[in-house]
C-alpha cells in the first residue's frame, strides 16, 4: 500500500495556481492520490466565481460506524505580487516550505492525507474515513454545502470531523476552536420630516432620533458572554444623512452596524430583539424605521466531547502544549457542518493570506502524527 509524505505532497498541490475557484487539475489530482489508497471518491459541482463551475471532493473509505471526517479546502487568496520566492513554486529554504497555501491550507491537507494513508497502511480498523475538500471557501462559500446536500441525500452522517484550517497561533496545537461567533449585519433607516430648522415644531429631525437609537443600543447589554465565547456586541460601521443645506432638517438619516454574537443568540431573536428596542425609541420621536439584515452566520459551537478531549491530550503528548479550547478568528467551512461535532486543529496562521506564506517543516510533520493519532485513539 502506498504512502504519501506531507512535505512532498504540500508542495504538488502549492504548484497548482488555485485561486478563486480555479481548479487547474488538482481534485482530479487529489482523487488519483486518494483512489490509490482505496477511497472512492466523487467529484461535487457547485457555481463558481466564473464561467467554470468549481469542483469540490468528497472521497471515503469504508461503510461501517463510526465515521470519522477530515474537511479542508484547496483554493488559495491572491495577494501575489512581491513574493521573494514565486508563491505557486513549492520551494523549501531554511526549514521553510514556502507558498501560497502552505498555511491555508494546502499544507493541512497534505498532513491528512499523509497521516490517512500511513493509518490505512499500518492499522485494521473498524469503521469509514471520509475527506471533503471544497475549492472555495476563501470565496462564494457553496462547494462544502453541495458536499453535505449530497451526503443528506445519501443519509450518509459524520461522528465527528477535523476541520484543517490553520487554527494554530504561535505553535502547531496552541489552540483548537470548537465553534465560531455568528455575524450578523444591519441597516436602519429613520424617516422624520424635513423643514427649516428655524421652524421648530414643523419638522421631525431623523438625526435625533437614530442618534438615540443609537446611544441606546450601545447602552444594551446582550449578554455576558459564555465559557468560550466573549460577550456578544454591536458596533456602528457607518452614518450618513444626505444633507447639502445648513438650515434643512432632513428627511432621513441612516446607520449601519455589525453584530458579533455569541451561542446564546439565534440571528432571528436576536433581529426580533433589536428590532423592538429601535421601535421603541422611533415611536417615542414620531419617526418611522426600516430595518434590513445580512446575516453572514450563525453562532456554533461543540460541546467539548471525549473526542475533542482526546485531542486535546493527543497534541500534548506531541507538542507539550495545552491548548486553548476557543472560538476566535472569521468564518470558515465548519459553519456548513450543521450539527456534526467538530473542532478546527492546523498549522499556525501567522503568514496566511499574507505575502511570502510558509509553514515550518517540523510544523507538516508534528502535524501529521497529530492526525496519525487522533486516527489510531478514534477507532
Ligand atoms: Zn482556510
């Protein structure tokens, strides 16, 4: 049986130029790799950022209980001019494998197939292993939902994934997130009345009335936070009255805000809740509002579970360090896994998206005995 050493396959699949949704070849790549193995695997179409649709993977091994998941996403941000080293050539210098997609996350990727195909080759196990790879994630976000459409469909379910994204900060373990804050974005706008300004009483002034909303949104606690999250908050990102008189009240005025929540919040209560305190306060100025909502995503978190726990002892053993259960940093595909318990363990993140990325070398390898041997305690 074959296998794959980490360090060579990072720098194959940092050759291919995958940015935006470009798959330049590699899942029929990494389907190659992974079917010598003895997965089958099967290529899921979604749209992509052109023309061409963007291929995602979905490659598994075995049919029995319990199924354990590795998630990861080949697709790579721009930002390529300046490099010292050409971001797409793969070359290793100093103990460094330097390119773009060596942090996020080609090199996470390269760990798991490495630390599967050695798994596969030293140990009977009992069980399935299954691989998504999605080819934008840094972009329109739909390839890892295609994936899990068509596992539903196929009543396929996951006991647990390892989402491979660099979840690392100052070395490899350091941290693990076991969820991410919801974000959620709005816009008010409030409706008064305009007219002269030396006419007080004949108009309604909509900057006095977002300026309360505002002060009062600010004034409200939401919550005091949970065990691993930060209190949630509300912050104004923009306000703007169109306005070129200096002795009009305007018509309208309008504010935009972010909000960041914790997992005591569901997006839905939370809109009904700001909604009614905005209300509130409109009505007591006699101005009307609208109110429009993005939510980019909801709050999510696992419950830290033995597996996370034997992980959590695994990257001791490996690395000697404790880490940090935490749900910090943006979005990333595990906010498409639903109910499935998982936590985010990578490399390190201090050069990701950045120019002249590059992983250690020691980090591939400690990493690929982490995955080895979450494998080996799992079954
Ligand atoms: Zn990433």
């Amino acid at each position: 049986m074959k296998t794959y050493n980490e360090l060579k396959l990072a720098k194959e699949l940092i050759r291919f130029p995958t940015v935006k949704t470009e798959d330049k070849g590699i899942m029929k790549f990494l389907s190659r790799k992974l079917s010598s193995i003895g997965f089958k695997c099967k290529i899921i179409k979604s749209k992509g950022t052109g023309r061409k649709p963007a291929l995602n993977l979905y490659a598994k091994l075995g049919n029995s209980k319990p199924h354990i998941n590795f998630l990861g996403h080949t697709d790579v941000v721009a930002n390529l001019n300046n490099w010292k080293i050409p971001p797409f050539k793969g070359v290793v210098r100093k103990g460094y494998l330097n390119g773009r997609g060596s942090q996020d996350m080609k090199g996470g990727i390269a760990c798991f197939i490495s630390a599967v195909s050695n798994f596969i080759k030293d140990k009977k196990f009992k069980g399935s292993i299954s691989i998504i790879i999605a080819a934008d994630e840094e972009t329109t976000g739909l390839g890892t939902p295609s994936v899990i459409k068509y596992l539903k469909k196929r009543r396929e379910k996951i006991d647990f994934s390892v989402v491979a994204e660099p979840s690392s900060n100052k070395s490899v373990g350091d941290e693990i997130r076991i969820g991410r804050r919801g974000s959620m974005n709005g816009i008010i706008s409030v409706h008064g009345k305009s007219g002269h300004s030396a006419f007080y009483g004949s108009y309604i002034n909509p900057c006095t009335a977002l300026a309360k909303i505002i002060a009062k949104l600010k004034n409200t606690s939401l919550d005091n936070g949970t065990k691993f999250m930060p209190p949630s908050n509300l912050e104004f990102t923009k306000m703007n009255v169109e306005n070129l008189s200096e002795n009009v009240v305007p018509q309208f005025a309008t504010a935009k805000f972010n909000v960041r929540f914790n997992s005591k919040h569901k997006s839905s209560y939370l809109k009904k809740k700001l909604n009614k305190i905005i209300n509130t306060v409109a009505r007591k100025e006699k101005c009307k509002t609208r109110i429009e909502y993005r939510v980019s995503g909801e709050a999510f978190y696992t419950k830290p579970n033995k597996e996370i726990y034997m992980v959590k002892k695994i990257v001791k053993k490996i690395t000697g360090n404790s880490s940090k259960l935490n749900c910090r940093g943006g979005t990333s595909d595990s906010r498409f896994l639903g109910s499935i318990p998982r936590l985010e363990l990578g490399l390190r993140n201090n050069t990701i998206h950045m120019v002249d990325e590059r992983t250690s070398i020691s980090d591939l390898k400690k990493l690929t005995k982490i995955y080895y041997n979450i494998l080996e305690n799992y079954f």
